[in-house]
C-alpha cells in the first residue's frame, strides 16, 4: 500500500482531533486486515512520520502532519480542478485519490497557481495552508 495513500488516511484521521490511530481503526478505513495495519504503521514510523506505540497506536510527527497537510492540499486541489471540468460532486474525491499522486510536478505548479488561494475544496472541506 502506497505510503501517500496511507498518510492521507492518517491525517484526515488527525484533522478530526484522532490523535492516535490504533491498527483496528487503519484496518477498519482501509478495509485491509488488522496484522497488515499494524505492519503499515510501523514502517510509516521508521520513515520518521510518526511514532507507533505498542497496544495504543500511532501518532503523527510533525513531519507527518507537514507532509499530510501537503498531500490533503493537492488532493483537494484537484477536487477543484475536477468540479470546474465537470465531475459530478459525488464522484469529486474518489476520482482526485484515483490521479492526485500521478500528477507531475508541472501540473500541480498549474493547479496551485489557479486553486491555490481558495480555502475549502468543493466538499467543503478546508484546504490545508502550507
């Protein structure tokens, strides 16, 4: 499982005040089994985004809310992109998970210079500051 795709997970999680996500509560949202969460969690801890504690779980460091907050911005920047090009709003956030961590460097350059300065994604979710 991609790591991008788990700090997002990890960091909505954080942005609703879940402080420490234990490996039931990441099995549960990635529909993935307990004993694989746990594995997840622990390697997520050895790349320095957080700190997995035995029997409570994990909780993100400030590089991994650094880099959450990053990942959440570009996804709910290309929410933005997606609803001026049309997609329907019930398909806006999983169609932006589907090609927000492809996008080149170029591209999202493009998208923060004609989203950038808005401050909630078509959800109306806040789009984290960097």
């Amino acid at each position: 499982m991609e790591t991008e795709f788990v700090l997002k997970t990890l960091f909505i999680a954080w942005e609703k005040g879940e402080v420490v996500v234990g490996p039931s509560e990441l099995a549960r949202k990635l529909e993935i089994p307990k004993s694989t969460a746990q594995k997840i969690l622990i390697r997520i801890s050895r790349l320095g985004y957080g700190t997995y504690i035995e029997k409570k779980g994990f909780v993100l460091s400030e590089k991994g809310i650094r880099e959450g907050k990053r990942l959440m911005r570009r996804h709910r920047l290309v929410e933005c992109l997606l609803e001026d090009i049309g997609v329907g709003k019930e398909f806006l956030c999983e169609e932006a998970s589907r090609i927000d961590a492809k996008i080149g460097e170029e591209l999202e350059k493009v998208i923060e210079r004609n989203y950038g300065k808005r401050v909630t994604c078509p959800c109306g979710k806040p789009i984290p500051s960097l």
